[in-house]
C-alpha cells in the first residue's frame, strides 16, 4: 500500500518540530537547579548580648582597677578588678582566634574569684602569670593589616593600649614573686601561645617562604642574644663592658626619669609595625606579628616591679614606642626598597594595590 508524498510530510513534521522543541528545551537553562554557595559569612563574637555584657564586664574592671589606683573603696577592688578585665580578655582571644569563649573566661573567672577570696601566694602568681600572657598575646590578635606606615602606627598603639590595661590587671592580684623570673615566664609562655596561634593564621610552616623564614630566624636569634647578653651582664659582666652602658642607663633615669628596655626598642615595636604593614600584602605577616609580643608583653609587665612607680612605667612605654616606630619606619622602607617600591609615588602605588582581605578586629579570624 503506498502512502502519498504529502502524508509522509505530514507525518515527519510531528516528529521534527519534537525535535526542536527539545532543542529548544536543552538550550533553555535549568530554573530548578539550586543556586550556588555563598561565600561563608565572618564569625562575630557571638550575639549582641554576650558582646554587651563583655564590655560591660570589661569597663567594670577598669572602673575597679583606677578606683584601687586612687585608693578609693574597699581593699577587694583590685583583685576584683583584675579578675574581671582577666576575664573579659580571655573571652575575646578565645573569641578572637576561634575557641569557646565562654568555657575560657569561665575558667579565668573561676581562677580570678578563688585566688581573690582565699588570698594564697601560688595563686596570685599564677593569675597575674595568666593575666599578663593573655593581655599581651590578645593586644597582637587585636590588630588589623594596615597598608601604610601611618595606620600601622595606628594599630600598635591600640595594642599597646590594651597591654597596658592588663599590666593595671595583672598587678591586681598583688604577685608576691621575682621579677625577672615572672618576666622570663610571661616571656617563655606569651611567644609559645602566640606561635601556636599564628601556625595556623600563617598558613603553617609551608607558607613561610623564604622571606618569611628568614625573618623568624633573625627574629629568634635577636630575641635570644638579647635576652643572653642582659643575663649576661647582670651576672658576669666586667666592669668595663657594664658601666659606661649603666652610666646611660643612670643618665636616662635622672634626666629623662625613665630607661627604655631594649628589647621593646629593637625587636618588640620594630616587628608589630612591620607585621601589620606586611599583613596587609603577605600572609607572612602573621610571623613576624608573632615577635610583636615582645613588646606587648613587657608593657604588660611594667607595673610588676615594686621598687618602680607608674609614671616610670609610663616613661619607660612610651620611649620603647618611639623609639620603636624609628626603628620599625627604616625597617619598612628597607623592605620596600628591597621590592622595588622606590620613590613616594612607588610607594603610594604599593599602598594602594595592599589589599589582602583580612576579618575585622571584632570578628574571629
């Protein structure tokens, strides 16, 4: 039986215009598909009732620790104090660096509360031991990349500022121990935390480089022979060597009122400066950051001595700091002229292209 032409047309169309349709379908993107990921949102600390109550909690403390500076109110005020700006700063690093919050400065409080009531000598060395660590690691945490000189004199000032509150806290406990052993103990402890944290901040070990490598090495061998040769000469130095360096030392004292400790001046403020700068562009940054606790941590410590007094101390700071930023303002215009960002507009280019994103200062890094 035979079909006609136009049937067999007929009869092919159907299936042709199927087949464009489906065509015309598979071109058509899919609406059902599930949109994609978005990027994961900063961590804050927390809610807003727990950030509320850490500053509360935070300015309690420092209302507490200047009325135990006036002599005002009972003689508790100071241990009260330090407890509560202990807290409050083990709250935020573990906020900070991704722990749990509310377990740490549980435990500082607890800590804090216990060596205030029953009033033990191991205890209140060992809450001011913690008290200064935490403020000096955190004061380092605390700070953001700055892509100029100017912002990165900007951050160190706050962390010194925040160093400074948990020096007011840690002699809020009244420590009954030897200088240099809390100073070499804060000193041993604070650089180990803070190495284990920025490990993970700085990519570990492999993301050193080369550079990177080489600032931890100069770091530690500067950190090392200056802690040595203080040792050194305080226990066996001759005559020759040891007294025309006291004789700077007595001339600062009497006419300045104040003596800067070298290891703020040359290794501590030097490496805060030129971490945040390089933060801004290298993830090293975080490394040669690690150092800045050699200045944060004394600052931390500047009320410990009981033969001091607080305008010494200030001085004492404040000299470390501007002298300090000299030291670190040649550091980083060494590093730039080392990368070929020669010349201020070179320079002003460089600051503009820094941009490494990096979380807020209150939000978990």
């Amino acid at each position: 039986m035979s079909t006609p032409r136009g049937g067999r047309r007929a009869a092919a169309r159907p299936s042709s215009r199927r087949g464009r349709t489906r065509a015309r379908r598979s071109e058509q993107p899919l609406t059902d598909a599930p949109p994609p990921p978005r990027p994961p949102r900063e961590r804050r600390w927390g809610g807003r009732t727990p950030r509320v109550l850490w500053l509360v909690v935070l300015l309690a403390g420092v209302v507490a620790l200047g009325c135990a500076v006036a002599d005002i109110g009972p003689a508790w005020l100071d241990g009260a104090g330090g407890t509560a700006v202990s807290s409050a700063y083990t709250w935020a690093l573990a906020a900070r660096t991704g722990g749990r919050p509310l377990v740490f400065a549980g435990l500082a409080a607890l800590m804090g509360v216990v060596t205030v009531v029953t009033d033990l000598e191991v205890l209140s060395g060992g809450a001011a031991v913690l008290t200064c660590v935490v403020s000096g690691v955190l004061a380092v945490m605390m700070t953001v990349p700055a892509a100029s000189y100017l912002l990165a004199v900007r951050e160190t000032l706050i962390a010194c500022c925040i160093a400074a509150v948990g020096a007011f806290a840690t002699v809020g406990f009244e420590p009954n121990a030897d200088r240099e052993r809390f100073e070499y103990l804060t000193l041993a402890v604070g650089f180990v935390l803070v190495l284990v944290l920025v490990f993970r901040l700085g990519a570990g070990l492999h993301g050193l480089g080369r550079r990177g490598l080489l600032v931890v090495v100069v770091g530690s061998l500067v950190l090392a022979l200056t802690i040595a040769y203080a040792e050194l000469l305080r226990r066996y130095g001759i005559a020759s060597v040891v007294e025309p360096a006291l004789d700077v030392v007595r001339w600062s004292r009497e006419n300045l009122r104040a003596f800067p400790r070298p290891i703020v001046v040359l290794l501590g403020i030097p490496a805060l400066v030129w971490g945040i700068h390089m933060r801004a562009r290298r993830r090293q940054g975080w490394w040669v950051c690690a150092f800045g606790v050699a200045a944060t941590l004394p600052v931390a410590q500047s009320l410990v001595n009981p033969q001091g007094s607080f305008v010494e101390a200030a001085l004492q700071t404040v000299y470390g700091i501007l002298l300090g930023l000299v030291v670190g303002y040649l550091v980083i215009r060494t590093d730039l002229a080392l990368t070929g960002s020669r010349g201020s507009r070179a320079r002003a280019e460089e600051a503009a292209a820094a941009h490494r994103p990096e979380p807020s200062r209150f939000r978990s890094l």
